[in-house]
C-alpha cells in the first residue's frame, strides 16, 4: 500500500463511519453517552478534508496527521485513543513508501501498544481491545502460515468479529461502561464494533 491508496482507504473508512454512526451511537446509548457514532464521524468527516493536501507525502505523515486530527476532533475517550493508534502506527512505518503486510502488523502491534498505554487497558475489560487484540493475533498467525494478504486480513476481520461478540459476554471495568458493571454484559461494546467496521474497510479495499 502507498499513500494514494492509503488516502483512498480512509476515504472509504471516513464513509462507512458515516454510515453506521447511528448505528454505532445506538449501541453507546445502551452502556455509554450515546456519542460514539457522532464523535467518529466527527472525526473523519475533518479527517477528509485534510486528505488532498496529504497526497505528497510519505504514508507515515499521513497516519500521522490522521491520528493528531482524530485526537483534536473526537470528544470522548475513543478520540485520543484511536488518534494515538494512528499516530503510533505512523511512527512504526517511518521512511516507508510501500506498506506490505509485515509493516501493516508491526504498525497495528504498535498502534495498540498505544491504546493500551493511553487506556491503561487490556484485553478482556470490554473495549475497542478485545477486537484489536484478536485481529492481530490472528492476522500474525495467518501471514506465518502462508504468506497472503488476502488470507491475512480475512483472518483478522474474523477474528475481530469474534472479539466483538466476546465483548457481549464480559462486564466493562474500562470507560463509560464501567459505570454499569455488570450491567453491561449482554451488550455489545461500541469501539470493539467500529474498530471492526475500519479493519473491514481495510481488508476489502486491498
Ligand atoms: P466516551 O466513552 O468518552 O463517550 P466514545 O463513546 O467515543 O467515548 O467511545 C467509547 C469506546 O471507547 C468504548 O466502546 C471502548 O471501546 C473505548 N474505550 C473507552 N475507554 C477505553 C480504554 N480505557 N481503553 C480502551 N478503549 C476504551
Ligand atoms: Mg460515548
């Protein structure tokens, strides 16, 4: 991947956001505020207009200016912790001009790495996590097995489906679903299902 058909990617992503954010504001009504669909979309919707000035430059800037729009833009916990998985990620590709597949893992790796340490948060506390960390898990796994993108990013979008479903069967110890304790289970988290929806824009753009 390079930067044009990085900025294509987050096109698509800026646009299934769109489209879900009631979607993904329904189900922060149910344990959060109600706002995680708005705030993301917020968020692309600024993202976007700083794609075409991005053009020129290396697929880590970009990245980079996307995480530090996402943390200027969101409200709410999910904008700096989305906005430092981006920028962690641009930071893991630095100097790149082609993004193959073991970039890609080491930059998720990194990117979560971000949220955990912005979060103070693990796998199994209800989170955009327990979808993050099981896609790349599966994705490390399937690149070792046989070297196919297609497969990879299949794998991983499997993987964060499951994690999404996991989500439903745990009590949140982390963010506003925390509040609710276990209350909270039986539904499904909001950040677990949009990161989801961006790995899905990834794997079908390539
Ligand atoms: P807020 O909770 O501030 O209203 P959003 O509604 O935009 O923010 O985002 C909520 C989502 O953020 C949750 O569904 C969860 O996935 C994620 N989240 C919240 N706190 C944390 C945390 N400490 N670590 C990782 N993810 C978190
Ligand atoms: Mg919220």
């Amino acid at each position: 991947m390079n930067t044009e058909k990085l900025i294509a990617v987050l096109h698509k992503i800026a646009e299934k956001i769109e489209t879900e954010k009631e979607y993904l504001t329904e189900l922060d009504n149910v344990i959060g505020d109600g706002d995680h669909g708005i705030n993301l979309a917020r968020g692309f919707k600024e993202v976007e207009q700083k794609l075409e000035a991005l053009a020129g430059k290396e697929p880590a800037d970009v990245l980079k200016s996307v995480g530090m729009t996402l943390v200027s833009t969101v409200g709410g916990a999910s904008g700096p912790l989305y906005g430092t998985g981006f920028m962690k990620a641009g930071g893991a590709l630095k100097g790149k001009s082609e993004i193959g597949v073991a970039d890609f893992l080491d930059a998720f790796r990194q990117a979560i790495d971000g949220v955990k340490m912005r979060g103070k948060s693990e796998k199994g506390e209800k989170t955009m996590l327990d979808a993050m960390i099981p896609a790349l898990e599966a994705m490390q796994a399937q690149w070792e097995q046989e070297q196919d993108a297609a497969a990879v990013f299949l794998a991983g979008v499997e993987a964060a489906r499951k994690g999404v479903e996991y989500t439903k069967t745990i009590a949140a110890t982390k963010g506003r679903a925390s509040y609710l304790g276990e209350r909270s289970i039986g539904h499904q988290d909001p950040g677990a299902t949009s990161f989801t929806m961006l790995l899905e824009v990834v794997a079908k753009a390539l």
